[in-house]
C-alpha cells in the first residue's frame, strides 16, 4: 500500500511538475516569406525595479506562446541595489542558459531611464549594458549606438512624465537625427494615439510592450482569454538576427487586447492569412460564402459605402477558430459588385481602421 501511495504521489508530483512548462501557443498565422514571433522588448525584474528572478520572465514567456523578449533593467534606476549588487549584464546571464533550453529568444537591453525630456528609452541588442551609465544622456545613447543597438522612446504619454500634453521635444528630434531611435512604444499598459502618428510620419517602427514589473498574471486575466501587449515581428528566420533585421525594417504590428495597430499591408496580410474560405454558394439572387477563422484573432467589420443594391451585414463579428457564414443579396437585377467595409479592430491609422473590399457575383 504505501509503494502504491508512493508511485501515485510521483505521478502526481511529476503532472503538477509538467503542468508548469505547458507552452500555450498563441495562434497567430505567418506572412508570405516571413514567420510571425510574438515578441516583448520590456520586462523588469529585480535587477532593477522588477519583483521576480530573471528566470521567471523566461517561463512566463514560454508558457505564454512567446518567441523573443528582453529583459531592459533600468540604468539609473535600481532600488534594490543594496541586496543586489551586480552588472547591468547580470539579469541576462542569469536568464540565458534557461533561455536557450526552452528556445526562448533572450536580447540584452537596457532601459535609459531619464526625466523628459527625452524620457525613458530601451535599447535591444546591447553587448555590453555597463557602458550605457553615463552622466549625459547623449553619451548613454551613443554608447547604445556604437554597439549598433535598436533604441526605441518608451510610454511617450506616460502621465509621470507628460501629465498633460504627449509632446514630440527638440530632444527628440536630435535622437532622431543622430541615428539614436529607431522606433516608439505604440502600446505599453495603454495606447498613445500621438506615438502611432509619429511611426507613420517619421518611419519609425511601431512597439508594443507589458513593461511587466510585477508576475505577469497579475497584469494579465489568462483565464479570460488576455494576453500581454506585445510586438508581433514578421522575419526571415526564428533568430536574433532575424527579429533585428525586421525590426529595422518596420515589419511589425502592436498586439493589444483585440486590437492589432500597423501599416496597412502587414495588417491586411494577417486577416488575409487567418480566413480560408470553405465554400461558395450561389443561388439566383444571393451568394453565400462559408469561411473559417484558423487564427486566435478576432476580427471586428463594419460595412461601408457600397451599392444599395447589394444588401450584406451591417456589422459581423469574425471569432476565432469558427466557421463563418456570410449571405450577399443582390437585388433589382444586379449581378455582380462589391462588398466594402471597416475591419475597425485593425487600426492603420489612429483610431482608423482597415478597409477592405471583396467582389461579388451571381
């Protein structure tokens, strides 16, 4: 009997053990050339003002469905120094062995962490985080140059900083010029509508990011189907160099809640991507259309200006992974013509969503 208790308390130990390594994928299709990795180039630990061990991030992130993340403790900001006194490097080290067994992307980054302006700023792809405390803050930023990392301005409408007005300043202007940003924290916690608007107008690449300073469930409802903000990245090939080369080339979408924030054509390509279409039906006055959602995006359309002949949805809600419906009626003759309408989820411009256009005929 107890070999028998013995074996069971094993067995149960051992699921209790496993349970925590189960990687939930997040379902997300790849683009033509391209696979998309879920990626956050923001988390702390207390290395710096975090509250958990850089190896938490890394299980976190694989349990999650993530591909990549950087672990970007603050330079000039740490509160627990005095029971940790290490390098700027340390919070990647402890992370990387962990990293590399459960294939994990780990980037070195640091958080330039300055009053406004310029503000807080990351910068991924270091090779030697020590350099970046300096004095000045352009000689923190040009030491993240030399080292050719991708520095990005964090939470531009964070209300510690610009309480009253999200402001573009001459400092920024100057980062820009020197080569020292590259991209803008389109998503942490909350969406800056002017930080979308400067991506667009600036060709800076659009970031999302948790910032996560506490364990990520307790910013995140998983159990309600939430998910952290982050950076979804189309590269070439699962791999540091992969994500550089995309990131440089502003081949992102910001992820967050149900929204998805970017340039037109990655946006269209992942709502193309997720719907394959089933079967059509055609009857003499209507055409049906029955397509699947293979993705865990949801997709929220609203029609547009259209031919009052042609009589479709007012607005459809696309759930993931579900087979979908849809009847066009054709009326007083008409034979063919064209469905338009808003995915208003799908945001290419502040607040504006994506249009699309699908043709009809009998």
């Amino acid at each position: 009997m107890k070999k028998l208790f013995f074996a069971v308390s094993a067995i149960l130990l051992s699921c209790i053990l496993a349970s925590g390594q189960v990687r939930n994928e997040i379902d997300i299709p790849d683009l033509d050339g391209y696979q998309t990795l879920k990626c956050d180039f923001h988390i702390h630990t207390v290395f710096s003002d975090g509250t958990v061990w850089p190896t938490v991030r890394v299980q976190e992130a694989y349990k999650e469905g993530l591909d990549a993340i950087s672990l970007t403790e603050h330079i000039e900001y740490r509160p627990f120094s005095k029971d940790i006194k290490a390098s700027h490097n340390r919070s990647y080290e402890v992370a990387k062995p962990l990293a590399d067994k459960m294939g994990i992307i780990l980037i070195k980054g640091s958080e330039i962490t300055r009053s406004m302006p310029p503000g807080h700023s990351n910068a991924i792809f270091l090779s030697d985080a020590d350099s970046l405390e300096q004095d000045d803050y352009k000689d923190a930023f040009a030491a993240a140059k030399r080292q050719n990392a991708f520095i990005f301005w964090n939470h531009p409408g964070w209300e510690a900083q610009q309480p009253d007005t999200t402001l573009w300043w001459n400092e920024h202007t100057e980062l820009l010029e020197a080569g020292c940003m590259q991209g803008i924290e389109v998503v942490n916690g909350k969406y800056f509508p002017e930080a979308h608007r400067w991506c667009l107008e600036k060709g800076l690449t659009m970031i999302g990011n948790s910032d996560v300073h506490q364990p990520i469930d307790w910013n995140v409802d998983f159990a309600k189907g939430g998910h952290r903000g982050m950076t979804l990245v189309f590269a070439r090939e699962r791999s540091e160099e992969g994500i550089r080369e995309a990131l440089l080339n502003r081949r992102t979408v910001v992820y967050h809640g149900e929204t998805l924030i970017g340039e037109e054509v990655y946006l269209k390509g992942l709502f193309e991507k997720a719907l394959e279409i089933r079967d059509v039906k055609k009857g003499s006055k209507s055409v049906s259309v029955t397509f699947y959602n293979n993705s865990d995006l949801v997709f929220y359309l609203k029609k547009s200006g259209h031919d009052t002949d042609i009589r479709y949805f007012r607005d459809y809600t696309i759930r993931p992974h579900c087979l979908h419906t849809i009847t066009v009626n054709l009326d007083n003759g008409v034979k063919s013509g064209k469905v338009n309408f808003e995915v208003t989820n799908l945001w290419v411009e502040p607040y504006k969503g994506m249009e699309c256009s699908y043709a009809v005929e009998l």
